[in-house]
C-alpha cells in the first residue's frame, strides 16, 4: 500500500499520539503535531481516505480517529523510527539482568551446600541451558569521540557491556551503521557460526570498518563462550570421611576436580531422564573414573533446566541419595515455578528418607 508523505505523517501522528494518550486526535491538533501548513478540512479529507483504507477508524462521530490493526501494521513496517537506547536505560536493563542472574546464581550455590550437608557427600549445582546461546541484539552508545560502550544481549537473557576506547576518532553515524549492520548478519548465531561469518565479513568490509566489526564480534564470541559455564560445588572435603578415600594420592586428584572454579565438565543429566546414575567406569571424566555421580534435574523456567548432584564412592546409598536428590530437586522446581527466591529449610521428614523396600508378604 502506497501513501503520500502528508498521509503518512498525519497517521503516523495519530498512531504516536494514541500510543501517548489513549484518546482520538483531531485534525487542528494533527497540524500542530506533524508540522502540516494546509488547513484543516484537508487533514479531515485525508484522514477519511485513511478510513478507507482500513487504516483508521472514528469511534464517535464527533471525535477524531485512532488507529486499526491495519494502520498500526503499517505504522510498524513502514514509519516505526528506530529507538535507541538512553545510557540510563541501558544500565537500567543492565543492573536488572545482573540482578536476575546473581539471583539465579545464590540460589544455586545455596542448593549444593544443602546438598552436600543432606547427603554427606561433595555436591555441585548448575544450570543446565536446553538452548544454545545466540546473540538477539547489539547495542553500541557512543560515549565520546574515542570510545563507545558493546551492549550485547543473548536470547538466555544474559546481557553483557564493554567499553571500548579506540586509538583514532569514531562518530555516531559510524556507530549507527555498524550496529545496523550487526544486527543484521551477526545475530542468532552461536559462538561456532560467528567466526566463519566474520571471516566472510572480512571479503566485504575494508579499513577500520572491519575492525570495528572484529571487535564487536569478538567480544560476542566470549559472552557466549561462557554462558551456562557456571558450576557450583560443595563440600569437598566431605568425601575425605570415606574410607575409599584414605589414600591421599587418590584424594588429592579427585579434590583438585572439584575445587578447580573453572569446572566445566561435570556429567550432566541425561536427555530428559529426572534422575541419572552413572558409576565408575560409565564417567567420562578420568577424575571420576572410581567414584559414583547422582543426578536430578528441575525446572527453573526461561528455556533452564537446574541439575543437582553428589560425588561419591560406588558404594554409596543409591536409593538413599536417590530419594533426598529427586525430593530436593522437585521443591526446587516447585520453587522456581511460584517466583521464590529462598530455599525451604533442611527437613528430616520421612520424605526425604528412602523408599522401604516391599515386603514378600505383600
């Protein structure tokens, strides 16, 4: 649908101004508004062929017009201004996501203490991304002539900033254009489809350009890098009170494991499975090679499963640890799903103790 430059500045103003206001707006304030010099019985002339068109509509006949579905389509697609951020509401989403994930983050740490103090055992707590990290969006603010701020966000709502200072100038229409242009190639990528997108970049962009775009691409590759690699463990120590474990080479390599704070490869939960049992041989990790991991796993919500587990000889209480892990993990989830933010208090109650085994009377 095609329209003169008078009728989209008159519905973009009745669109804007209904957003604003909630109300119809009439022809004489449509003038003020859109900076129009014609007259007013030709605003309403033109207002009526918008009307029909399909894109506005008269809710009263003494009133003016608000906008259809049809027009705020067309508002979108073809009159819709680019909004950029304030550095206020940047930093304002910032400071929120940063909370939201320490959040996260307590609550998990939180879960592996009780863990271990339920169990007797070393424990750790993750979560567990279903989803591969992407990054949505980029946001690039200028803060002067030599230096601007790299806002990226990822679709596992983490959202990480730099700033960056420069040895030559840099300008706003700069700026403007190389977001564009990331947000146009360099989104809904993981960190592995990034790097060939860069280097296909590399045939296109010249000069400063593309190191620009190196740069920002860069910092976007190690934001997903280390998204979901966040391992909590605790008491590790505890696994010194088993016997298996006396001797002190055998205790040293797996202690050095889990207390290593860049631990990434602790087993994870199998498929969809709540509860996974691997023992000795059947971990992958040569660290774990003679011990046993239980797993349970729980819903935190936003495409993130939690997992939760201990670290313990082959001999351990399977159905024991089995029964207090998979009642912890569903009040997690239980948790997590009514927006709590604290755990529930260590329980001794018989639902944390294994299920009795059937009597051969029954």
């Amino acid at each position: 649908m095609e329209l003169t430059e008078r009728r989209r500045k008159i519905l973009r103003t009745i669109v804007e101004s209904y957003i604003s206001t909630a109300e119809p707006i009439g022809s004489k304030a449509i003038a003020e508004r859109a900076g129009l010099t014609c007259s007013s019985a030709t605003i309403r002339n033109e207002m009526a062929e918008l009307e029909r068109l399909g894109l506005l509509v008269q809710p009263h006949t003494s009133s003016g017009r608000i906008p259809t579905p049809a027009g705020y389509r067309f508002y979108v697609n073809e009159l819709m201004e680019e909004h950029t951020l304030s550095m206020q509401e940047t930093q304002s989403i910032n400071n929120q996501m940063h909370m939201k994930m320490a959040e996260l983050d307590r609550v998990i740490d939180q879960a592996g203490r009780m863990v271990s103090q339920l169990t007797n055992y070393p424990a750790f707590a993750m979560a567990d991304r279903r989803q591969q990290a992407t990054i949505t969006r980029y946001d690039l603010l200028m803060v002067d002539q030599n230096s601007f701020i790299i806002v990226v966000m990822t679709n596992l709502n983490v959202v990480k900033n730099k700033l960056v200072k420069l040895p030559t100038d840099v300008n706003e229409p700069q700026l403007q254009l190389l977001n564009t242009l990331l947000n146009t190639s360099f989104v809904g990528k993981t960190a592995d489809e990034l790097s060939p997108e860069l280097m296909h970049m590399a045939e296109k962009a010249v000069g400063s350009a593309y190191g620009l775009i190196s740069l920002v691409v860069s910092f976007a590759i190690e934001v997903l890098e280390d998204a979901g690699r966040a391992v909590h463990t605790s008491g590790a120590n505890r696994i010194l009170e088993h016997s298996e474990y006396q001797d002190v080479d055998k205790a040293h390599d797996l202690l050095s494991y889990l207390e290593n704070p860049e631990l990434t490869q602790l087993p994870r939960a199998m498929g969809d499975s709540d509860t996974t049992i691997l023992i000795g041989p059947e971990n992958v990790s040569e660290a774990l090679k003679d011990t046993s991991v239980v797993m349970a796993s729980y819903d935190i919500g936003e495409g993130m499963r939690g997992v939760i587990g201990v670290v313990g000889p082959t001999r351990m209480d399977y159905a024991k640890v089995t029964a207090r892990l998979n009642y912890f993990a569903e009040s997690l989830s239980k948790m997590f799903g009514k927006g709590e933010a604290e755990l529930p208090e260590r329980k001794t109650a018989p639902a944390l103790q294994a299920p009795k085994e059937k009597s051969d009377d029954t």
